[in-house]
C-alpha cells in the first residue's frame, strides 16, 4: 500500500527484506533492491546485452526486401525507429533509473496501476519472453542440420535441444559478468563478416538499385509490418536487471543510447550492401539470404563465416533473454509477488529458481512452429506495451516531482503525444494477428488473472513464504 507523506523532503522509512537484508527505499531514491557484494554491470557489457535483447545482428531481416522491395526496407529500419524504439527506449531511461531495482516494467507498472495489474505485467512480459527464447535453439540447429542431418528431426533433434537449453542455462547461471562478457564476443563475431562483405561490395555497388519503386499494391504490408517489429522491440527487457547494473543512473541511458546506434547499423548497412551490391530478386529475399549475398561477393569462405555468425547469434540472444526473464521473477519476488524461493540467488548472484522456471518453459515451447511462437510473442508482448505506456504517463502526472535521473525533456502532454503512434502501431499488430494466436494469447492472460488471486490467497494462509518488504511510493503534493 501507498503511505502518505507531506513533504517532498521528508523520506520513507526503509524496511529490510526478511531473508536477504536488502534494504528498500523511496521512489526513485538509491539502489533497490539489490545485493551490493556481486560484481555490477559495466557500460560495454550492458550495451551488447541490450544489443542481444533486440536485435542480434541482420539476421532476420531479409523479409522486408521481400514484402516491399529495397527502398521501404531501407526507410522502414531509418523510419521504424523513431515511431517505436526510441520512444521504448527513452521510456526504458527514465523509468528505469527512476526504479533503479530488479523487476523492472514490472515494479512501473505496480507503482503506477497497484500489484494486482503489476503482476500480469510480470506474467504476460515473462511468458512472452520465455515464448521468444525457445525459438533460439531451434534456429540453431536449424543451422546445423544441412551439416548434420539427424538434427532435422526426431529424438536427436529432442536431445540437442535439451542439451543446447541446458548448456547455455548453466553460463546464465554462473552470473551476468559471464553473459555480459560473451555477449560482446559473439557481437563482435556477429558483425564482423558484415563488415568484411561491406569492403568486398564496393566495386559492385550501384546507388539506382537503392531507389527501385514498386507499385503499394504489390507490397505485403503485413509481413514488412511484422517485420519491422520484431526486429526492433524489446528495449524495456534490460530495465529487470537494473538492480545488477553499475551506476544505473548513468550507465542505463548511455547504454540503451549506444545500443540503440549499434542496432539500426546493424541492419542498415547489411542491408544497403546486400540490396546495392547484387541485382533484386524480391524472390529470394527471405531468412538467410544474406548467407548466399556473401557467397556470391566473397565466395565459400565468406559464407561460412555469416552462416556461423547467425547460429552463433541465436546463443547470444538466448543468453541475453533468459538473464531478462529469470531476474524479472527475482525482482517480482523481492516485491512480494512470488514467493520468496524466487528471490533466492546462488554463489554467482543469479536467481536460480527464476533461471530453471524460464529454462522449463523454453523446453515445453520449443515444440511450437516458428510461426506460432512468434505471433504469440508479439501479441502478448504488445498487451504488455500498453500498460508500460499507461504505467509512465501516469506516474508522470502523479509524481511529478519524483526523483528521475534521467528525465525525457518533455512535459505531460509530450509523454502523452509520445506513446500515441507505438500505440496505435500496437493495435495495428494486434488486429493482423490470426484468429488462432489471439485464442492462445487470451487463454494464457486468464491464466494469469486466476494465478494473481491464488498465490494471495495462499500468502494469506501462509502456505508459502513471500517477502513481506514492499517499498512505500510516497504521494507527492
């Protein structure tokens, strides 16, 4: 519950975790909670991390050539941006250094709607990241296959994805300082063959292939749409390991800042090299392309590396996802949404119980298509969107003196001008989804309605133990 306060000066007494001594205090006031004796979060790390959340490389991108042709493909990831991301990223800022603790959508929304609306934020969010993660080991082995063909299908395919899962489960955790580490390996390993491919094309490229118009009534408005999207989301996923982060007032903005520069020149430039350097098959425009883009500019060699580059970059994404999702349940525990078993940490500072929930969930999903999983992702995803952006105007007219590190140089009526286009490119995606997706997505948010009230009841009869701490919002004049 929110206590009252009179004065802005006058702080919230701080409380102490009843298993973790981790201290609580007011809004926007130090670090919540957080466990100050593991290693924080460098700037460098935290921006390839953000960098995995999103994007991954320009793998995945090759759709947009093929629904609207080179010239919407190049304005739709300069464009795209400024109606989505940086609004999602420049929210991410100021809502996450406002809160600067684990949980983070979640505790917004919580702080702005009350817990009951937090956490089905937390569980939409949660599932829709669990449901993105179990696509990564199947595109990975989808790579491999062409070399070891037992991995197409079958029980081999079943063991190696439970082997892969169970792989890349134990670098999570054995802490963020790892993944955040391997994150930049496999960035850098990612990028680099795009950069070499970029110095072959030189001599081929010719700027009047760039401009091609082809008739609207050609293009595929839903397939460039989706595109676009799910190439350019999931900027929040880094506010529910702010806790973990060094400094987050400073570092957080400088990141998503920095991430947000190496994503869209990550599919800008691959793609005005591809589109520029060899003449348009709209056709052949689809997911690993640019594998053959390679072949054909820089022969065998330089396709190998891009096709390595791309199975790579799926351990990266998943990786990065799965320290989202795990310390999301960890700050959802620590706020006395979940019981306390989720808040534990190991030796290495991670949330154990959170890291095996998520790993679970991504062994029972990987039986989805590929189809299925992501038009259920992006359609939970956008439920959880709107109230990220219900959850920041609100606390904006409500505390409008509230302690923000970082602030977005606009008043209220700019906040709201600001998430008016995402929003209404939101309900664009949720009306293209199919009848099947949104049957799914609306059983598995009744799941979450029924799942609230249950786990209240059981803290009432003391079933289970929850962390009792909730920090007081002080209500500000």
């Amino acid at each position: 519950m929110q206590k009252q306060r009179n004065s802005l000066n006058k702080q919230t007494s701080s409380r102490r975790m009843e298993r973790n001594s981790v201290e609580y205090v007011a809004l926007g006031e130090g670090s919540t909670p957080t466990l100050d004796n593991f290693q924080k979060v460098s700037i460098i790390p935290l921006v390839f991390l953000i960098f995995y959340e999103v994007s991954g490389g320009p793998f995945g991108v090759e759709d947009s050539v093929k629904a609207g042709g080179p010239l919407l493909a190049l304005l739709g990831f300069l464009l795209f941006p400024f109606i989505w991301s940086i609004p999602e990223a420049l929210i991410t800022a100021e809502m996450g250094t406002m809160f600067p603790e684990n949980g983070g959508y979640v505790v917004w929304v919580a702080s702005a709607l009350g817990p009951s609306w937090g956490f089905q934020q937390g569980w939409m969010k949660w599932l829709s990241g669990v449901i993105d993660n179990a696509l990564y080991p199947v595109l990975f082995l989808d790579y491999l296959k062409s070399a070891i063909p037992a991995l197409e299908t079958g029980f081999p395919r079943v063991m190696a994805v439970l082997v892969l899962t169970v792989a890349l489960t134990y670098m999570n955790y054995r802490g963020l300082t790892i993944v955040g580490w391997l994150a930049i390996l496999l960035g850098v390993f990612s990028l680099l063959p795009f950069l070499c491919m970029g110095i072959v094309a030189i001599p081929n490229l010719k700027p009047s292939r760039w401009v091609v118009v082809f008739d609207l009534n050609s293009v595929n408005w839903g397939l460039y749409l989706n595109t676009l999207f799910w190439n350019l989301n999931y900027w929040d996923s880094i506010s529910t390991l702010a806790g973990e982060v060094d400094n987050p007032s400073k570092t957080l903005p400088k990141a998503l800042f920095y991430a947000l520069l190496l994503v869209v020149s990550a599919y800008f430039f691959p793609l005005l090299i591809g589109t520029g350097a060899i003449p348009l098959d709209r056709e052949l425009w689809s997911d690993g392309y640019f594998s053959e883009i390679a072949r054909i500019l820089g022969g065998v060699w330089l396709r190998t590396w891009v096709q390595a580059a791309s199975a790579l970059s799926n351990m990266g994404m998943f990786v990065a996802e799965m320290s989202s999702d795990s310390f999301q349940l960890l700050g959802m525990a620590e706020r006395g949404m979940l019981p306390s078993v989720f808040s534990k940490r190991s030796r290495y500072g991670t949330p154990v119980a959170g890291i095996l929930f998520s790993a679970s969930g991504v062994v029972l999903l990987s039986c989805l298509s590929f189809q299925e999983i992501v038009a259920a992702e992006n359609f939970l995803y956008c439920f959880g969107m709107i109230m990220e952006f219900i959850a920041f105007v609100k606390l904006r007219m409500k505390y409008p003196a509230a302690s923000r590190p970082y602030k977005i140089p606009i008043g209220t009526y700019g906040a709201i001008l600001m998430c008016i286009p995402p929003t209404l490119l939101i309900c664009v995606v949720l009306v293209l989804a199919p009848l099947k997706v949104m049957v799914m997505s609306l059983f598995a948010v009744m799941i979450g309605l029924i799942m609230q009230p249950c786990l209240e009841y059981t803290k009432r009869k003391r079933w289970l133990r929850f962390s009792m701490s909730t920090p007081d919002l002080p209500d500000y004049p």
